[in-house]
C-alpha cells in the first residue's frame, strides 16, 4: 500500500478469512457398489469422498451413512483434506432378501452454520448360488379316477428359485415311485406337468408315493425336493368273488334245522360302496344264508330235509356288490340229502289171498311178495323172512318157505285141502339199514280141493262078507216105498264132494221095481211088487262126485223079497225112520223158501221207501212249464224309473235235491201288463218338475258272442226302451267283457280206488269225487253224473249214483256175494253255454269188502232126522279114527268169514 503524503510504501498482507458459503461437493450425484452376497461381514469398500472449497474448519467434513442393517461407515483415518470414506459390512447379505440397497451418505463442514452435501449410495447385491429351488409344498394329495387314460394330467408342479440367471432355472426330474410304478407316470422336466403314462389299477396299488426334483442351473447346482401323493379312487370294475369252504356233504336227511353246511367267503377288490357285497340264495329252498362276519357267511339248514322227496338240491348263491351299476358273481353248489333208514319197507297191499291148488309139487312156487323200500343204497335192500308161527302141531316153516331176496313163496310140501283149507301167516320185510325198519304182510293161502278122494261107503244094515248090504223087502211094500238107503262120504268138498248115486242093474235088461234117489241114495220101489219079481234081487249101486275127473265106488245091496208078516219089526222101525226123514227134509226145503221170499221182500220195500223219499223232497210247487213271472226293478234313476226286466225260469227237476235254474232269460222292456195309459203315467211321474215333454233314463243290455263279426246288430234300442225314436237325448255304451267258457272241469287225478262195505244201507255215501273249473259263475258250476254202461243184467245206475251238483257217489245196493268189484266213470260237465265236459275214467273201483253177514248152511245127505238131525248107524265094532259121518257145509261169505270150525 503506497501512502502518498508522506509517501510511505507499507507492505500490508492481507488474510482473507473464509466463510462457510461452500457446501461439501461429491465427485458423482450417484455412487453405485456392485457387492456378491458371499462377501464376508466387516468387508471394506472405499467410497469417494467429499471436497468443500472453504478452509479450515469450514472444510472440515463429517461423513454420516443412513440408517441400515447390512453396511457402517468408517469414516477416513489420514490427515489429508480428501479422506475416503469407507462402507463397513455388519452382516451377510441376502440377495434374496435384500438384492439392492439404496443408501445416503450425507457429507457435514465445520462451519457455521454447517453444510451439508449428499451422495446416493446404490449397493447391487451379486446373486450367488445359495438357495435351493423350493415347491409351493412339500407334499401334494392328487386323487384319480383308475380308469384315467393315457395323458391324463395327474398335477403341474410348480418350483421356485430365489436365486437370479441360470441360479433360478430349473429342472424337474423324478426320484422315485413308491410302490414300483415308474411306467405309470410320466413328468415334463421343464412345465413340471405329471401326466398318467399307463394303465392305474385300484385294485393292484391304491396310493402312489413320488419323489420329484426341482434342479437348477447353478454351480454347484442346488435342488429341491417334493412328495407327490396320488391317491387311486375306485370304480366298480371287479365283480365280487365267492369261495366255499368247509363243506359238509353229503347232508344227511335227518340233519337238525340249523346245520352248517357250507361257509361262504366273498371278497370284491373294489372299495367303498362298490366292496359291499351281500349274498343271496336260490327261493323256495330248504336252506338260507347267515351271515356271521364281515364277508363270511353260513350256509345252514332251513327246514327238514326228505330224501325221498328230493334227493338233492342246485342252489345258485349270488354275491352282488352295491356299486352303480351293480356287478355280481354267482356260484353253483350241489347238495345231495344223503339217505337216513326212515322209510320201513312197504307192501302194495296190507294183505293178499293166495288160491293153491292141492296136491302141489314139494318146493313150488305159489306166490311172489315184493316191498318197496323209499330209501337208497343199503337202507332200501329188502330181505324177506316168514314170520314164524305154529300151525296146528307142526311149524309154519315145514310148509312153505320164502326166498330172503326175492321174496318168492314156496310150498315145501304138497298141500291137502282136506287137512289144510287156509293157511294163514304173515311175511315180513326188513332193510338193511342201521337201525333196521320193516314191515310185514298177510298172506291167506286157500287150498283148492281137488278131486284127488273116491267117495268112501259107509257100512250100516246087515253087511254081508264082500261089503254087500242085505235088507228084507215085504212084497205088499206099494210104490215109493225106502227099501234102504246107501250111504258115502266123500273127503273132497264142493263139487269135489257132491255125491250122486246110480242104479245099475245086475240082471241084464229086465226093468228092476226099485230105483235110487239121485242125491238122497235112498233106495224105493218103482211100483208095487207082485209074485213074478224074485225072491232075491241084487241091486248095483253107483255113487260118484262131480269132481274132473268124476270119481265113483258101487254098492251092492241085496235085497229079499219076503211075505208079508214075515218082515222083523227092525225093518218097519228103519222104514218109519226114513219116511220121518224125507218129510223133514221137506220141511227144511220150505223154510229155505220162505227165508229167500222174506229177504228179497224187504230190498223191495227198502229201494221203493228210499226212492219215495227222494222224490219227496222236491217241493211241492215244482213248475213244469215256463211262464212270466213278476216284473223286477232293474235300473232306476233320480229323474224316474224306466227299465223293467222281465223274468222267465225254467225249472229242471234232477231227482235229487231242489230245482234248479238252468235258464234266465231277462226281457230289458216294460211289463207287457202295464196298459198304455200306466205307462203314460210314470213317464209323466218321471219328469222334472217345470220342464215340458218327457224326461227319463233307461237302460238296456245286450249280450256279444266272441264269433259275432263287425256290423252284428246288437238290438233295438228305442224299441226295447218302449220310447220314440226321437225322445234320445244320449246314449252312453258300457261294455263288460263276459266270461266266455273255454275251460273244461279237471280232476285231480284220473282214477280212483275205493274199498266199501259188503252190507250198506241204500244210498250210503262211498266216494267223494270232485272236479275243478276255471271259469266263473255258472261257466264254474260242475255237476256230475255217471257214465252209464251194463253190470251184468243190471245197469250200472242201480248199483251207484252220482248226479246233479252233489259231489257224492252213494251205493243204491251192492253185496259182496252179488259184485266183488264195480268199475265205472264219473263225468263232471260246466253249465256254461255250449257247456264242456271232462269224462274220467275214475275207475272207481269199488272193491266190496266181505262182511260176515251169511250165517253157514248144511249140506243134507244120509238119513236126515225131524229138526235136520242126521241119522247114522254105526257098528260097535269099528276102532278109533272109524269115519262116523261127516258134516258139510257152506257159507256164501269170503276170506275168514268163510273159514269154518266144528
């Protein structure tokens, strides 16, 4: 500085002293940090620093760093004016977390007042390979249906990578499949889509496990993991299955309700609903099903079992599961009813009469007896064996025999009709099953006489050397005087023992006086005896049977002519003797008469009483001829009464029981009575009150035939209604399908055999029979009636009758003695229109069993006292087992009511 007065130079410095006025000034308005995530923390990275154009404190800079959790600053450690801060890493970086940060680094002076200046910090986190690709779950639960197709996708996976650049791209694979199935599912390595690749089965795995990776690119490359669970849902693609077991065949037929025969298992691979399985069994069987588990069941007795009824059983057990649709499996099961001895042997009749001719071979075959036995196999083997008995002193074995497994009889001797009529025993019939069962027979064995015994004379009067019999004659005896009587015996009976005696002449041609009675063998004289017959005459007598061949032996009786006087008074006793006889036997004769007259008598007077009764019971006003009866209401309305029907029976008398009416015929017109004015009347009474003309209903029916064809005229309507043609309002048509009689009447079996009573009152009921119809009301109505035909000289109608509705067959009069068997036809008619009929052949056959119901009758033979007594003379010299006499007799009965005992 230059000072002009003085003039002096003076030196001056001058400090020029700074003020804050400048603001610390960054290089850059924005710093940027490329910092890797792998950096360790208490890394350094050096930033550029500040500059601020004061001095001194003024230039004095303070770094601050916003706040953040990852980076400080530490702030320059040199004394120069540019200091470079530095960042400060605290923690780890995340670039997943954190992949950029931006931070603010405010620069502050000394200076006052201070300033500031500011620089952006953007730290770029670098990505490093650290993290695994991760799924949105670990585990996924995908369900499908088995019948998926091919393609079909299962799900999508989706994977993630926090990760950036190739660290983040993905791959995905498949770890594994549990249980085995890798073919069955297929996955896109890039979309991650899991797709079926196969055929899924429910039944062969219902639940797959897969492991699936998610790989990315990095290095190294990290990987994720995740479960895929898929679940197979179930359709109803298996039918169920049924096993038996534990089978207990054959059943016996004696098995308790209850019994076990089989257990059933059944199974269905499906689940659910579709694994449901219920059984079932044949209807109508005798066994059911139990069921006593899950899936198992019983199969057990239901009800009794009969062998013989059915032997065995097809049942069809059906398992049918619940699925929609339904599937089901059936199983056949035989079940044979194994045999139990429960059925005796049975004979086809509890009794059979043999007829034997006498003097048969030893060991013939007489009879064959055959039981049948229901049961099988053993149980059904019959042996036969006779019931063992005695016969008089002797065994039933010494006489006949029975084969034990044909069950022929045998005669083991030859039978004598004379020592043995009847022989009765039974045979019996046994199984040889375990208990045994059996049965026995009857077997009534008549011996037929034959003519095998001459007839034997019986010695009485004066028996001379040589078996001749000498009597004394007087010659004034006059006609038709006994001389004597020749007297034999036959040991047959019947014709076999029907004696007839003959005279035969020992003189040549001359006519002898004397003449023998023809069944009597009394000797009488033809004439009365004068001097030129001989003093001695020897009469020839021939007595013979009427057997085949005839058998005979002769008598020689000799007879003296002698005077009168001269006779001992023996022979006038002997003559007395035999003239009493002759005329008892007369006697007898007419009693016989009388008892036949009497008998027959009382038929006729009970057929006329039974028959006047019958005819009693029609009733006495029983119409014969057809006429109008009283008018019916039939149809009647709220506006009147209009139709009338007319009624015409027609009565049937049938013999028996009350008429009937075969036929009604309804007339749908007025009652032909009611004059014109009375029917004016009611139509009038009719009409509505208030209303002009005539108003009515009517009604009317016809009747239409299955042949009638279209077009048939059906009736008159106006006319049969009695009204104008133009008085119809309305016609209403009701049709009723009428029975038509297309049905026949059927019996229930076609022929019958029925056992009745020798001796039964007249019009006994025997027999029931009973036909069945299908139609209805009178197409149903079956009447009976017989079939007639010829019984011998009778007609069938006087044995039995069967008529009218009754279902009755009654007996008018039989007798076993007249008819041991009546066969005959039953016919059963509808009294439908063009009514059918059904004749069956119902051989009723009516066996008229004997009753014991003739008391026996006495053959006359020899010298027949008063009172039917026989006279027979007997020598005291005879010794024991001498034939005195013999009694014969007959009974008109059969069986053992024949069988006679003195």
């Amino acid at each position: 500085v230059i000072v002009d007065r003085p003039l002096q130079v003076f030196h001056v410095e001058v400090e020029v002293r700074d003020i804050n006025d400048n603001p610390p000034v960054f290089p850059l308005r924005e710093q940027k940090l490329m910092i890797s995530e792998s950096k360790q923390p208490d890394s350094r990275f050096p930033l550029e620093g500040a500059s601020d154009a004061d001095i001194g404190e003024n230039a004095v800079l303070v770094y601050r760093l916003s706040q953040n959790e990852y980076f400080s600053l530490e702030p320059p450690t040199n004394s120069k004016q540019t200091k470079r801060p530095s960042l400060i890493l605290k923690k780890t970086l995340d670039r997943e977390k954190t992949p950029e940060l931006n931070l603010l680094l405010t620069a502050s002076d000394g200076g006052k007042p201070e300033l500031t200046g500011t620089v952006q910090l953007w730290v770029r986190v670098l990505d490093v390979n650290d993290n695994d690709p991760e799924f949105d779950h670990l585990e996924y639960k995908v369900r499908i249906m088995e019948n998926a197709a091919n393609e079909t996708l299962v799900i999508k996976l989706n994977a993630t990578d926090q990760d950036e650049g190739v660290n983040g791209q993905l791959v995905y694979s498949l770890m594994s499949i549990k249980p085995s199935g890798r073919s069955l599912f297929t996955l896109d390595e890039n979309s991650g889509e899991l797709r079926v690749n196969g055929t899924l089965d429910y039944e062969a795995n219902k639940f797959y496990e897969i492991e699936v990776l998610a790989t990315d690119k990095g290095t190294p490359p990290m990987v994720g993991h995740c479960t895929v669970s898929v679940e197979i849902l179930d359709i109803n693609d298996n039918a169920p299955e049924v096993t038996l077991t534990s089978l207990s065949l054959p059943v016996r037929e004696d098995a308790q309700p209850n019994t076990v025969i089989a257990l059933i298992s059944v199974s269905d691979l499906d689940s659910g609903v579709n694994g449901q399985v219920t059984c079932s069994l044949t209807p109508s069987v005798p066994f059911k099903i139990i069921s006593t588990f899950k899936n198992y069941y019983s199969l057990v007795l239901d009800s009794s079992l009969d062998r013989e009824r059915v032997p065995a059983y097809d049942l069809l057990v059906t398992a049918r599961d619940g699925g929609s649709p339904s599937l089901w499996t059936t199983v056949s099961l035989s079940v044979e009813v194994a045999d139990v001895n429960d059925n005796a042997p049975t004979f086809a009749q509890p009794e059979y009469t043999v007829f034997v001719k006498e003097n048969n071979p030893p060991g013939a075959h007489i009879f064959t007896v055959s039981a049948m036995d229901a049961d099988a196999q053993e149980n059904a083997l019959v042996s036969y064996s006779l019931v063992e008995r005695r016969v008089g002193e002797r065994s039933l074995s010494s006489f006949v025999s029975v084969h034990a497994e044909s069950g022929k009889v045998f005669a083991l001797q030859p039978l004598d009709h004379e020592e043995l009529e009847l022989l009765q025993f039974q045979v019996s019939a046994r199984d040889a099953g375990v208990p045994s069962l059996g049965s026995n027979v009857t077997l009534q064995v008549f011996v037929l006489d034959e003519n095998d015994n001459a007839p034997t004379l019986l010695p009485h009067g004066a028996v001379r050397a040589g078996g001749s019999v000498s009597e004394l004659v007087p010659r004034s005896v006059g006609s038709g005087h006994v001389v004597a009587k020749v007297r034999a015996v036959d040991a047959d009976s019947g014709y076999n023992a029907w004696l007839s005696y003959e005279l035969q002449s020992a003189s040549g041609s001359m006519r002898s006086p004397f003449r023998v009675g023809l069944y009597t063998g009394e000797i009488s004289t033809t004439r009365a005896l004068d001097e030129a017959d001989a003093a001695r005459q020897t009469l020839l007598v021939l007595v013979k049977d009427h057997g085949e061949p005839a058998l005979s032996a002769t008598a020689t009786v000799l007879v003296s002519l002698v005077e009168s006087g001269q006779a001992p008074k023996s022979f006038s006793q002997t003559s007395g003797r035999a003239s009493v006889s002759q005329a008892s036997l007369v006697d007898v004769n007419v009693y016989l008469i009388i008892a036949i007259c009497a008998v027959s008598s009382l038929l006729v007077l009970s057929l006329l009483l039974y028959t006047a009764l019958r005819c009693s019971a029609l009733p006495a006003n029983s119409e014969g001829a057809s006429g109008p009866g009283k008018p019916v209401l039939v149809c009647s309305s709220a506006v009147g009464t209009w139709s009338y029907s007319q009624q015409r029976r027609q009565r049937v008398c049938s013999g028996e029981g009350p008429p009937k009416t075969d036929l009604m015929a309804f007339s749908p017109c007025l009652p032909p009575h009611l004059d014109r004015d009375e029917r004016e009347r009611q139509e009038s009474e009719s009409n509505h009150p208030g209303q002009p003309g005539r108003q009515g209903a009517a009604s009317s029916s016809y009747s239409i035939f299955l042949e009638d064809k279209r077009g048939t005229s059906l009736g008159r309507i106006a006319q049969d209604l009695g009204v104008e043609l133009v008085e119809l309002k309305m016609l209403s048509v009701f049709a009723e399908e009428a029975e038509v009689n297309n049905n026949e009447p059927a019996f229930a079996r076609p022929e019958y055999t029925v056992f009745a009573k020798g001796i039964n009152p007249p019009g006994a009921h025997i027999f029931t029979v009973s036909a069945m119809d299908t139609d209805a009301q009178e197409n149903a109505l079956v009447s009976y009636s017989l079939v007639e035909r010829p019984v011998g000289e009778r007609s069938l109608s006087s044995f039995v009758s069967a008529r009218g509705e009754r279902q009755g067959v009654r007996a008018a009069a039989s007798g076993h003695k007249e008819l041991e068997l009546l066969q005959f036809q039953v016919s059963a008619r509808d009294a439908g229109v063009s009514f059918l009929g059904n004749n069956v052949t119902l051989a009723v056959q009516v066996f008229v069993l004997d009753e014991n119901d003739s008391a026996p009758t006495l053959l006359p033979h020899g010298a027949v006292g008063a009172c039917g007594s026989v006279s027979e003379l007997v020598s005291r010299s005879v010794g024991s087992g001498y034939v005195v006499a013999k009694v014969r007799a007959v009974v008109a009965d059969s069986g053992y009511n024949v069988w006679l005992s003195l």
